[in-house]
C-alpha cells in the first residue's frame, strides 16, 4: 500500500488514541426522564350533544297542533307535533275496505276450488276446470297481500301524523306554525339529547397518535380547564385539513351546553429534551450521553436549532446536561460531585 494511502487511517489511529488517553472532562448528567419537557399537543374542539335531529315531516299535511315549544324538555315517546290526519285516516278506511274485499275474493275462491275437487271424483269437473279454479285461489291470495300491504301503508303515514320524541331531550328551535302545510323533509322542531356531551377535536395528523398515550387532556373553554378522556379516534385523516376526528367524554362537570368552543391540551410521557442540550457533531445535530465513563453523540434526525427535540433513548439514559458543548464522541468524561 502506498505511504500516502497509510496516512488517513494513521491519523484515525492516532485520534482514537489521544481520545483513549484523553484527560476526562468534567461534565453534569441528569436522567432523561428528569431532563424530558412534557410534550404538549393541543387541537380546536367544540362540545358536541350525542343527538342534534331537526325533526321534519314525512307526509304532507296541515300542522294542527304543537305540544312543545322552545326551551321545553321532552321524554322519551312525548308527542311533540299533530298533523292533520284526516285525509290519510280516509286511506285507511279505503284500504281496510279493500283488505275486507280481497278476503272475501279468496273465500269464495277456495270454495269453488273445494266444490271442483268434490265433482272431479264423479267426472263432473274436468282438470283443466280445477287448474284454473286453483290459479284462481293463488290469484285472489295475491291480491288480499297487496290490498294488505296498501293497508299497512295507510296506517303508518296516519301513525307519521304523530310526531314523538326519540330522545329526552330539549327543543331548542321551533319551526313549525299552526295552520301552516308541511311537506316532506320539511323541518318542524330542532331537538338536543340531554345525555351527557361530547367532545369533538380535528387533531392534526401529524400529533393524533400521541393522544391515546396522553397523560393528562383537558378541554379549555373560556380559560376554565375540563378534564376528559378519549373515546374515539378515527384512523383516517381527512385529505384537506390533514386533521383526524377525535371524540372524547368529560371526566368531571362537563363544558357549557352544545355547541361551546375551546382548546384540547394534552401531555404526554414521551417528552421532548430542551433545545440547550442540542449540539452539531459532523453536521448533525444531536445530544451527548454518557456510558462506561465516556460521552457518546446521540444524532436527533428531526431536530432543529433552538427547538426541543426527541431522541430514541430509554428513560433512564444519563444525559449530559452541562459540559456538552466541549464535547466529543468517545472521550472520557467524569460526573461532576452532586451531579446525577
């Protein structure tokens, strides 16, 4: 091998040993849980009732009377709104007649088809005769499940006359008049469920799965913190915002009604070194450890200058804490007295 060519791995050498014989350097360590900043995520969230139904018509007719108002609280089943009924009542006295018709079509088939099967055995009825008065019967029975069919349609927009509460609930709006004619989809009541509230945030895709590991999350509404807890999150983000929906249950008194505004905080147990610890070693940029009496250079991929940064690093790694700046990878280093 050529001299020169030897003088690049000599100088390796020689480096490697000045920093095996190095005079170690005093620095102060301090674990990496105790150094960690708390991670903090925060996202725009709103509460939310578990239920908002505008309740519309679902046939055309007159509003005849209205048994709630604004402000009021229903149960569960409460009639809410009546409808004008009596055209549709009308269908249904039409259909019953119809089903009432139809059942007396296929008695009286049947009963011609049982006078055929007593004549056949005296060759006083042909088997086409009977074929036909069978088809007859199938027929008639065809008939008697349409008109009942008519029927269960007349009785169900007579019972859409009738408007109910789902829920409890309150009315928070009413747009419905007596006199005036509703159409279907036309929205007659606005009702808010009572049970307890939700939260809804759009957390940022980049930070939505550290919510899940959160220690601590609280939802802010007028400077007042409420504590809560995560139900769901949804596992895809939306293209536009880049934001995934996430909702969560109050743990204590809940936020002001639906429709409230605030902030969703966070923290998390994977936290973030402060910016002081950062270096630049070979142009990356990192923080330095100490392992066996010797400082090694840990490289932070995703830091940047004055910010703080994650390492990889199990909880209890000694961090070197101060001192570092003078620092190179593989000298030896001593702890200074009181230092962790």
């Amino acid at each position: 091998m050529p001299p020169l060519a030897l003088l690049p791995v000599g100088l390796i050498l020689c480096s490697l040993a000045l920093a095996q014989t190095a005079t170690p350097v005093e620095v102060g360590v301090q674990p990496l849980r105790e150094v960690a900043l708390p991670d903090r995520g925060t996202a725009p969230a709103s509460v939310i009732a578990p239920n908002d139904s505008r309740i519309a018509a679902e046939v055309t007719a007159r509003v005849a009377r209205v048994h709630a108002e604004v402000g009021g609280t229903v149960k569960t089943g409460q009639l809410l709104l009546e409808l004008d009924a009596a055209d549709y009542r009308l269908a249904l006295a039409q259909a019953d007649a119809q089903v009432t018709a139809a059942r007396a079509r296929v008695a009286l088939a049947e009963q011609r088809l049982q006078q055929a099967l007593t004549l056949i055995k005296k060759r006083f009825v042909s088997d086409d005769a009977v074929l036909e008065l069978k088809t007859g019967v199938q027929a008639a029975e065809a008939d008697l499940d349409v008109a009942q069919a008519q029927q269960a349609v007349a009785a169900r927009n007579v019972e859409k006359c009738r408007i109910v509460a789902p829920f409890i609930g309150v009315v928070l709006e009413r747009q419905a008049q007596v006199g005036a004619t509703a159409a279907p989809g036309t929205i007659l009541l606005r009702l808010v469920d009572l049970a307890a509230p939700e939260i809804e945030a759009q957390v940022q895709a980049t930070q939505a799965d550290e919510l899940p590991h959160a220690t601590e999350i609280v939802f802010e509404n007028q400077g007042k913190p409420y504590p809560a807890r995560l139900l769901r999150l949804s596992p895809v983000v939306d293209a536009a915002a880049r934001t995934r929906v996430a909702r969560l249950a109050f743990t204590g008194r809940a936020a002001p009604p639906a429709g409230s505004s605030g902030t969703l905080r966070w923290l998390t147990p994977d936290g973030l070194l402060p910016p002081d610890l950062l270096v630049k070693r070979d142009q990356k940029l990192g923080a330095f450890v100490v392992e066996s009496g010797r400082a090694r250079f840990v490289p932070a991929p995703t830091a940047q200058e004055g910010r703080p940064f994650a390492v990889a690093l199990p909880p209890e790694t000694s961090m070197v804490v101060r001192g570092q700046q003078g620092l190179n990878n593989g000298q030896p280093v001593t702890v200074a007295n009181g230092a962790r």
